[in-house]
C-alpha cells in the first residue's frame, strides 16, 4: 500500500511540474542549464558532473560570465603525453584574478573554479583579509601520473586535468600568503586560508589540504571526483 501512495506521489509531482503547479527554482533543477552566478546548491555538483559528456553545454555555462571577468581558450581534444588523452578541455588564462601561469583543465574544473571564485574565494577574501584575491599561485592541474606518482594504482585526477593544485594568494592590497607558510597562523592569514578549504568543498568533488596527509602540506588540492569531500 505505501508502495502504491509512493508511486502515486511522484506522478503527481511529476504533473505538478510539467504544468508549472510546482515551480522549482533553476539553482535547485538537476536538469536545468547551469549558470556561474547561481547559489550552490547540493544540485550544483550534480550538475558539474553532467558536463563531463556535454562539450557544447558546459562552455555555454562558461559562457554566462561576463567577457571581461574570464578568459579562456577551448581545446580541440588531443593527448600530450601517451596513456594520457585529454577531452573536453580548456585553456585558462584568467578570471576575476591572475594566475600565475595559465593551466590546461577539463571544462566542468573550470566552471567550478570560476563558480567557487564567485561564490566562496573573493567573499571570504573580502570578510577576513578586507582585500579581494589578485593572483591565485598555482603548481599546475595536468600531470601523467597515477595517484602520488606510484608506479601501479589508479589514475590521479592530474592525469586528465581535472584537478589543481594551489599553493598560495595575492591580495589586491599587495599582501601574499601561501599554505606553507600562513596555514597554522592564528591571525586572519589562518583565517582566510581555512575558509578558502571550506568554501571549495561546495564546490569542487574534493578538497584535500595541510589536514589531509603531509603531501598536501604546501597546497589544496581541488579535484572533480567524488561528493563533498573535504579535509
């Protein structure tokens, strides 16, 4: 009998939605485009993860920031280094802040990078060091390898660009700080850099820091797989 109700239940939902009854808002629709200036939702990563397969619409996501707040080159498919093919990629060279040096990534690594800017980076810059983020420092997103360069194991996410690896900022008031150095400061440096950790994790699938493993003691590493994970 609940069986029954249930199923009853989710046709009329499904009714209430195609006849506008229920109107769910975009940021909260898994099959809805995905916008950078959207809230972040729990729907957000779902939606990021559709994009892997989809070239055509995860650019047109790209494509809802404003010209002169993003810069980057989409890549035809190609493969830079054998057992290494890269798809669905892009070149960023810029965003609402300099990078250090421009980095191939995969396209749904890009939109999160831009969206968890929007969203999470310059907000928190703003509250705790009074300064918005300049220049993010980097050490690269591709890499052949598998997982801490082991000779047998899984792929890394560095191995088809969907990871970067960050290592420190620069604030517009010409004030730097980096993990290895700032990460166990007490004062706003600490600060700032564990909201950083903690408004990625919305973001990206997972967030690996100083609290991780010792190889992650000098930076973050922002990766597409998995769900929430976060230390």
């Amino acid at each position: 009998m609940r069986g029954t109700l249930f199923i009853l239940g989710l046709i009329a939902l499904g009714v209430a939605l195609q006849k506008g009854i229920i109107d769910i808002p975009r940021h909260w629709t898994p099959w809805a485009p995905l916008y950078v200036d959207d809230p972040i939702t729990p729907v957000t990563q779902l939606k990021l993860k559709r994009l892997n397969d989809d070239r055509a619409a995860c650019l047109a996501a790209l494509d809802t920031v404003p010209e002169d707040e993003l810069r980057y080159t989409p890549l035809a498919d190609y493969t830079p280094t054998a057992s290494c093919p890269l798809t669905n990629v892009v070149r960023m060279q810029s965003s609402s802040v300099r990078f250090n040096q421009s980095f191939v990534a995969s396209c749904p690594l890009a939109l999160a990078w831009v969206m968890y800017e929007r969203h999470a980076l310059q907000p928190a810059a703003q509250a705790i060091m009074g300064s918005r983020v300049a220049q993010v420092n980097h050490v690269g997103s591709f890499a052949c390898r598998n997982v801490y360069g082991r000779d047998t194991g899984r792929r890394s996410e560095h191995a088809t660009a969907d990871a970067l690896d960050v290592v420190g900022f620069q604030f517009e008031d010409g004030r730097q700080i980096s993990l290895i150095n700032d990460w166990d400061d007490a004062n706003n440096a600490g600060k700032f850099l564990r909201a950083a950790r903690d408004g990625a994790c919305d973001t990206f699938g997972n967030v690996l820091g100083p609290e991780y493993n010792a190889a992650h003691a000098d930076h973050f590493h922002l990766g597409m797989r998995g769900f929430r994970l976060c230390r």
